[in-house]
C-alpha cells in the first residue's frame, strides 16, 4: 500500500506539468533581473543584484511602479464597493432586468482587452468630458475589468447565505443598514477579501485596455516595461518584474492566508 | 406580553391569495398554532406578524396598537426560525447580546442577562461556543434565548422542531411548552405536523389555501371538525359517501349504502344534498362492542386486517365502501379474519355529517 493518496497519479503527474510550465516563465524573469550582464539574457551571464539597485534609481520604473500601485489600490477600493452592492442585486433581486445585467456586468472580462480599450477610447473621445488621456478615464477602465472578479467571489457567497439570518436581526432591533454591517458584512467578507485580491491582481498586470487609456505622462508599470523592452534590451524591466511578481505573491498570500481562517472559523 | 389581534389580513402575490381575509384573535399569555400543509399561508402570516411581508390589506393589532406598518425592528416581536438563524461569526453569549447592544444596555447588564438567559434555557457554560460546535437542539435553545433576553412582547415560532430527529422532538416539544406557560408569553407556533399543534396548544387554526378553515382548542379541532378538509388533515377519518335526509332530534339523518344514519351536524345542508358521513377509525366498534342498541349498526366484511403492535386495523367493506376500524390489540377483545362477517358499530355522536368538498 505505497499510494494512498486519493487523487490518481495520473492527475498529479499532469497538475505537475502544468505546475513546471507554469512556473519556469516567472523563474525566467526572476533570473533575468539578478543578471549581472548588460543584456536582458537568459540563462544570465552571471548572477548580481546591481538591476534590482538600478530598479530604484530608474526614471521610468519606480514611478510607474508606484503609479500602478496606486491605480490598483484606488481600482480595487471601487471596484469591491460596487461589486459587492452588484452581487447583492444580482443575487436577491427578482427583477426581470437582472439576468441581462448579470451578462452585462460579466461582459468586460469575456471582451477581448483590445476591444474594449478602443471601445472606451473613442468613447472617451466622443464624449468630449475630457476622459480619454486622463486618471479618471483609465480608473473607469479599470473598474470595469476588476468589479466581474468581485461580483463573482462575493455572489459565491451569497448564494448559501441565509436570509433568515438577517431577519433574525432585524426582529432583534436592528435596523435594516445595522443588521447588513452586523452580520451580513461579517459573514460574507471571505468573498469579498478573494474578490478583492483578484481585484488588485488584475488591475495592476492590465496591459491590453491600459494601452489604450494611458498617457505618456501617466504609466502603469506593465506600459513601462512594454515600452522599455522595445527600445533598450535591459534587465531593469526583469527586475521590475521581480517586483511585481513579489507584491502579487505576498498580496495572494496575505489575503488567502486571512480569508482561509475566516473559512475555517465558520466551518464545523 | 400582549394580545394579538389580526384583522381582514391578506397578502397577494401577483394573482395568488397567499394569505386571504385573515381575522384572528389571540388572547394575552396563549399558546396559538396555526396547522396547515405547506403553501397554506401561514408561513406567510407568521412573516407578516413579524414584519417581513407587508400585508397587502387588512391591520396587524399587538397590545391594541396598530403595528401594521412598522419595521420588524420597531415591533418588539421575538421570532425563531427553523434553521435558527445563528449568526455563525459571534459566538453564543455574542449572539444573546445582540438585541440588548442594540438597545443600547450598560455592558455589566449585559453580561448579566446574557447568564441568565443560557441558565434558563440550560445552556449554562456554552457562551463561549459557535454555531458550528453546537447540535441542532442546542441551537434551538440559543435562538430562543436570544430571543427571550430582550423581553419581547410575543414570541412567534417558525416549524423550530422539523429540523430536529424524532426523539429529540418531542423532549423539545414539552420543553417549549413549559418555558412558555412559566413566561405567560402570547405564543404563535406554525407548523404542519399535527402532533406538535394538538399537544403544545391552547388553539388552533387549521389553515388552508390562505384561509383559517377552524379555529379553536384542540379538542374541537379533532372531535367537532368544521370541514372535510379538517378532519382528514389532522389525524385519520372514514369518509362516507351520503345524503342528507333532514334533521332527527338534535341530529341530522344521513342516508348511507341504503340505510338511515344520524350524526352530528355541524353546517346547514340542504335537504337531499350530497354529504360525507365522517367517523374516525377509533370510534368504530365491531362485534360485541357494537352490540348496544343506542349505537349505529351496520353489516360489514373484513377484507383486511393489519397488525400494529397497540393496535389492530381492520378494513371493512360496507356495501360498495370501505371503512377502516382500529381497536386495542387487548386479550379480551376478539379479532376478526378477512373474509369474516361483522357487525360494526359507533355512537352516533361521534359520527358528523359534512358538506361534500
């Protein structure tokens, strides 16, 4: 009896690949950024921390860094605040319009990110309210792509709620805005922490739709290093990167570390 | 602890009369139950009471006060539901504490009555634990102490027993009633399980397509049955197919596989109406109980016979219809075959006549 796992071998061998091919890209650019070439080359020529030293003296990265950390906590506030209050019209609703909005709500992450970022732009530009190029132009675009990651999280766990629960509290003296904070708000969070992680993730590694909304004065890091690698071939952008993988990784872990204890706490 | 009064209450859904023309009153410090199959309405009536379904027409009257309009958390009403409704993130002092923090009570009050309250429901040392460390009768237990704590003026229960396994249910069922008659609390209890309401109430509303069918003390409910409806809903009846052949006395003539039969009657009918003689299988005598002159008698045939350990069921054919009779499983009371012939027999005060459905 060496296996006793219950999940067939097969499939750890497959999740296994999938593992390797996933993971040998950020291995790369981990590499890539400690190179102590001049070239952004791989394998590196020699290992050295001097790129990830120039990250921080960079013109370009640093503020865009900085820019795309901004633009992603300020896109992930939103988007939460309105995601959560979609997915409980979506949820408890029972108007006719609710179908057709839960399509139209879901309809930015299925549009290819090109279509939608020229859609927006010559929206923008139509509109004449001096969107187009501007923050709150591109933090509209964004809100856009992240809020379907927060509606689905937070949906997912309002679909076992229980309303009782919060009849329970209204007939205990709890006004209707007290009994939502008391207890739906507690009971909920763990979807709302998930959706918000993804929220983040996606608004600051969005390429696709930023391109078209962002201004050469106005960079997120991903434009950054798009831009940089078409002109000068430098490790930099690795290190930028490094950065970046870093802060998505401790945010995964952080949030699922916490949303994980919520979970355990509610469960038998 | 207050009266109940609901007056021409209706609720509709869309084209559906969920609740229809409800008027109802429950005195103070009673036990009510309204009895019913699911969709009935009473669910509905309950959530209207406590305010979560606004009536379409009508007035919800607790203490003489108008509360038809007033937000559940204005009503000061306590409500426990069939999956109890814990909040799974506070623990069960937290939870009990709830409405008293909402009222804003001093913290040392608080602590107070929270101890009390699982001391009364026999939670005593269980403040500390969650929803997902306590059993199905536990948590039924905090829902009601939760309740309680702030003193509501009625107590409305919601089926609290159908989640709960057999045996567990009928402790819970006298436990109920015992915290009830000590607190005096004007009770409404829905339910569909007829043993729960003719145990546990004062009255009963026997409740059918949105509209009380009877109303009254549990005795009335199973002897003197208002309606078909009534009597076949709660416990067991024989219904008759008979003709109404005018009053006898006190009682009405019924004409039944031939044979003029008198029973109670308890609605007008028109002379040569169609009606169904109803006797419960308990009230059916045979053999020699049957022998007494005052009693109804009939010819039947056994065509079957079922053993129940107390009980021994019998079917029996009488003419073209079918009767079933229960007696005692007792060493002096003899027992028939099928195919045997048998005189059956039931004192015609305990047989009613009902208008056909």
């Amino acid at each position: 009896m060496g296996d006793t796992s219950p999940i067939p071998l097969t499939f750890r061998l497959v999740s296994g690949v999938a593992l390797v091919i996933l993971l040998t890209p950020v291995l790369i650019v981990v590499l890539s950024g400690l190179n102590s070439g001049e070239y952004l080359t791989f394998p590196p020529q020699g290992l050295s921390l001097k790129w990830v030293a120039g990250f921080f003296t960079s013109p370009i990265f640093l503020p865009a860094f900085l820019f795309s950390f901004g633009l992603a906590t300020v896109t992930t506030i939103i988007s939460t605040i309105l995601g959560t209050m979609a997915a409980i019209f979506l949820t408890r609703s029972r108007s006719r319009a609710r179908e057709v909005l839960r399509g139209l709500f879901i309809l930015p992450v299925v549009l290819p990110g090109v279509v939608l970022g020229l859609a927006l732009y010559v929206f923008f530009a139509w509109t004449k309210l001096g969107l187009a190029g501007s923050f709150p132009g591109l933090l509209i675009g964004h809100v856009l792509v992240t809020m379907p990651f927060v509606i689905a999280t937070v949906t997912a766990s309002l679909v076992d709620f229980d309303l009782s629960v919060e009849d329970a509290a209204r007939s205990l003296g709890a006004t209707p805005l007290q009994a939502f904070t008391k207890v739906t708000l507690p009971i909920i969070q763990p979807g709302i922490s998930a959706g918000t992680i993804f929220a983040f993730i996606v608004s600051f590694g969005q390429f696709e739709l930023t391109l078209f909304l962002a201004t050469p004065d106005m960079q997120p890091l991903p434009i950054a290093m798009y831009t940089s690698l078409r002109y000068a071939f430098e490790p930099t952008a690795a290190a930028a990167g490094i950065f970046a993988i870093c802060l998505v990784t401790i945010s995964t872990l952080v949030t699922s570390r916490l949303v994980n204890l919520k979970k355990l706490l509610r469960r038998r | 602890m207050s009266d109940i009064r609901l007056d021409q209450l209706t609720h509709s859904y869309g084209e559906t009369r969920a609740v229809d023309n409800v008027s109802l009153s429950i005195a103070e410090g009673e036990f009510y139950s309204l009895l019913g199959p699911s969709g009935c309405g009473k669910s509905t009536t309950l959530r209207m009471i406590a305010g979560f379904v606004t009536p379409t027409s009508g007035r919800i009257l607790i203490g003489g006060g108008d509360v038809t309009r007033l937000p559940p958390e204005r009503r000061d009403i306590g409500i426990v539901f069939q999956n109890y409704a814990i909040f799974p993130h506070m623990s069960v002092a937290e939870n009990i504490a709830f409405g008293l923090r909402l009222r804003k009570v001093p913290r040392a009050e608080i602590d107070t009555a929270v101890e009390g309250a699982l001391a009364q429901v026999g939670l005593s040392g269980f403040g500390d634990r969650y929803q997902r460390n306590l059993s199905g009768g536990q948590q039924q237990r905090v829902a009601l102490a939760r309740v309680l704590v702030t003193k509501p003026r009625i107590l409305l229960l919601d089926e609290p027993l159908s989640a709960l396994d057999k045996a567990l249910r009928e402790e819970m069922k006298f436990w109920i009633k015992d915290l009830q008659q000590t607190l005096g609390i004007t009770t409404i209890y829905v339910t569909h399980d007829q043993d729960e309401a003719l145990t546990m109430s004062d009255r009963i509303g026997v409740m059918r397509a949105g509209r009380i069918e009877q109303s009254g003390t549990p005795r009335e409910i199973y002897e003197e049955p208002a309606s078909l409806f009534v009597t076949t809903f709660i416990g067991q009846s024989n219904v008759l197919d008979a003709t109404y052949a005018g009053a006898e006395g006190p009682r009405a003539a019924a004409m039944v596989e031939g044979r003029a039969l008198s029973a109670e009657l308890s609605h007008a009918l028109p002379r040569g109406s169609a009606a169904k003689l109803v006797i419960r299988p308990e009230n059916v005598l045979m053999g020699p109980e049957a022998a007494d002159r005052n009693l109804t008698q009939l010819p039947a045939t056994v065509i079957g016979e079922s053993y129940q350990g107390a009980m021994v069921r019998y079917r029996l054919r009488l003419g073209s219809q079918e009767l079933v009779a229960e007696r005692q499983n007792q060493a002096h009371l003899a027992r028939w075959r099928p195919g045997e012939t048998v005189t059956v027999g039931w004192d015609p005060g305990r047989a009613r006549l009902l208008p056909a459905d």
